[in-house]
C-alpha cells in the first residue's frame, strides 16, 4: 500500500481504524481476534490492515519504530495513536471515547 492508497482509504471511510502489524510479530497476531470482536462491536468501525513489510514507503512515512501500532481516524482526521498490545475492553473504551457518533 502506497500513501496515497492510504489516504483514500481513510477518507473513503468515515471512521477506520488503521493497524499496522507484521507476520513475525506475536503481539500483533494475538490483537487480530481483538481487532475482530471490536468491529463487531462497533460495526460502522471499518478496520484496515497494513502489512508494515509490504509497505515500506508508509512505515517510513509514519516513523514506525515497532509493531503493532493502531491508528483511528474519523472523517480522515487522526484521533489516536498507539504503539502496542492492548486488551479489547481497554481498547473498546478508548475507541467509543473519541468516536462522534455517525
């Protein structure tokens, strides 16, 4: 994924969740079913995967040191931004804090 398939991305969508993982990463494997069960809780949450080894040119843009890193947007601004593991309660909470309502 290039950048500008990323920006569409995120303004073709008015709330997306970015997460940029890789497959040699044990976190990022363990937060795929949390990242699930998020959207069936949130289901105008669009969630969008990156491969960070498929997409050097976004890993460079953004400054990703590690992985896994979340990103929200809503109507293509930047709410949050995490680097990390974190539990799917933890997580909901974050989410629905500073989402607008759609």
């Amino acid at each position: 994924m290039t950048k500008s398939d990323f920006d569409i991305e995120v303004t073709s969508h008015d709330l997306i969740l970015i997460d940029f993982w890789a497959t040699w990463c044990e976190p990022c494997k363990m937060l795929d079913e949390i990242l699930k069960d998020l959207q069936q809780r949130i289901p105008e949450l669009y969630i969008l995967k990156i491969d960070v080894d498929e997409s050097p040119e976004l890993k460079s843009t953004f400054t990703l040191m590690s992985v896994p890193v979340l990103m929200l947007y809503q109507e293509g601004k930047e709410l949050w931004r995490m680097n990390g593991f974190m539990m799917a309660a933890e997580l909901e909470k974050i989410v629905r804090s500073l989402i607008r309502v759609i």
